[in-house]
C-alpha cells in the first residue's frame, strides 16, 4: 500500500519562502504522476503543480514562476519550492499521486482534479501573512 507523508509547511510573511516535502513509501515500479494540490479555507481543492516520471512538470498560473516541483528519486521524496508567497497562498497543501506498472503522465493540468488522484497525504498548512 501507498503512503505519503507532506512536511514542511509553517506560517511566512508575504515574500517569504517555504519547502514543502512529501516522502513516498510502498510504490511499485513503474511510471507515476504525482501533484501539489493546496485548499484555502472555504475553497474548493485546486491543482498547484505536477510531475511525471519523465520529468515533465506543469504549473498552474497563479504560481508559474514562484514555485518549483522536483522528484528526488533517490530520496522517494517529492519537493516543492515555494518563493514569493502571498497571503492567496494560504491554505492547506496536499501531496497526491498515481503509480503505473505501465508507462504513463500526468492529466493536462488545467484539468486535473482531485478524483484523478488515488492516493493522498495528510496535507500541511501554509499561512501566509500580509
């Protein structure tokens, strides 16, 4: 069985920085799409970032250019790189992800939702204060 567990998240200033992580257990071999998704209060879940097992990563607009996804295959961790926050970055972030014995990417991510992902963590909040 799958499990991920996300790290990192804590109260900033506009402009600060933070480095969420999410270490991955129990995948099997194979391709995967793993994803950043963030709910603010109130809010629905949206998709923030994704990554596929080729290394194809998109973003969503409102943080293209502020934050980095990576993979570190060696760590089974995922990462993402948060900079220039702003108080609309506020919310409760999630790590998700699809494991396939197959080759497989990520959903076009202007579309991706979060009934597209099977496994989640726990989340991690991220305040972020004006």
């Amino acid at each position: 069985q799958v499990h991920l567990v996300e790290s990192g998240g804590g109260s900033v200033e506009a402009g600060g920085s933070l480095i969420l992580s999410c270490v991955v257990s129990g995948a099997t071999p194979g391709s995967y799409c793993m994803a950043w998704f963030r709910q603010a209060p109130g809010k629905e879940r949206e998709v923030v970032a994704d990554i596929d097992s080729d290394g194809e990563v998109s973003y969503t607009g409102s943080v293209k250019g502020r934050f980095t996804i990576s993979k570190d295959s060696a760590k089974n961790t995922l990462h993402l790189q948060m900079n220039s926050l702003k108080p609309e970055d506020t919310g409760l972030y999630y790590c998700a992800a699809n494991f396939f014995p197959w080759p497989a990417s990520c959903p076009v991510i202007a579309n991706a939702a979060p009934g597209d992902f099977r496994t989640w963590g726990q989340g991690t909040q991220v305040t972020v204060s004006s």
